[in-house]
C-alpha cells in the first residue's frame, strides 16, 4: 500500500497540482490586494470618497444604538450588518482571477493549435518505384 501510495504521489500530475494549488493561493491574494487597493480605491473616488470594504447596511441595531462608522465597531457592539461593499469586492476579484485564467487557457489552446506542419513525405524508395512499375505493368497486361 506504501509503494502504491508513493507511486501515485511522485506521479507528475499530482505535483502539478500541488505547484497549481500553491501558486494559485499567492494569486488569490495577488488579485484580492489589486481590488481592494488598487481598483476599488479610484471607483470609491469617483463615486464620492465612497470605501466599498465598509459599506453596509444595518439588520439589527447593537447595545448602542447606530449610525456605525465601521463593520468591525458595528459587530464589537453586537449589531447585525449586510456587508454588500465587501461582497462587491470579492465579486470584483472573481471576475478579475476568472478574466485571468480564460486568458492562460486561450494562450495555451493557441499555443497548442499552432504546432509545426507534418514532416512531407519521405522521397520514394528504389523498392517502391519497383514496385509501383510491377503493378503498373500487370496493370496493363491485364488489359
């Protein structure tokens, strides 16, 4: 069972998995700092100073009653909130990681259509044009 298992686990396409797994971990927090540092803060501008990670809406009121100026002071005082900036955020960052992996996979499906021409065929031989002219003149015999 061992051997099997060691097998099945240096097999090439188990560790490409676990490069895959891995890379796409650090990309995962690549994409989540790039919306929520450097593509959300312009929009938020744009849309009047507005800070999507803290935009909420209040459920239910806290031990004091609102307005909350954060979502973490809002949860510290037991309020109940609907975090819909922070949702719009991942929602961003989907698309961005999606958009980037249709990318890689439409590269790779290119790179894979444009593969060099078959070899032409080789000259023939002495025996295969032989050959052909024996069959060429049975060919005629037979007529």
């Amino acid at each position: 069972m061992f051997k099997e298992f060691k097998e099945f686990a240096v097999k090439g396409s188990v560790i490409d998995l676990a490069v895959g797994v891995v890379i796409g971990g650090a990309f995962g927090s690549i994409v989540t700092s790039l919306v929520k540092d450097i593509v959300m803060p312009p929009i938020g501008l744009l849309l009047g100073k507005v800070d999507f990670s803290q935009q909420f809406l209040v459920l239910k009121e806290g031990k004091i009653p609102g307005p909350y100026s954060t979502i973490e002071y809002a949860h510290n005082i037991g309020a109940v909130t609907l975090n819909y900036g922070t949702f719009l955020n991942s929602i961003l960052s989907f698309v961005i990681v999606a958009l980037s992996i249709f990318l890689v996979v439409k590269t790779i499906n290119k790179l894979k259509r444009e593969q060099p021409p078959a070899p032409e065929t080789p000259a023939e031989t002495k025996e295969v044009l032989l050959l052909t002219e024996i069959r060429d003149v049975l060919k005629a015999g037979k007529e």
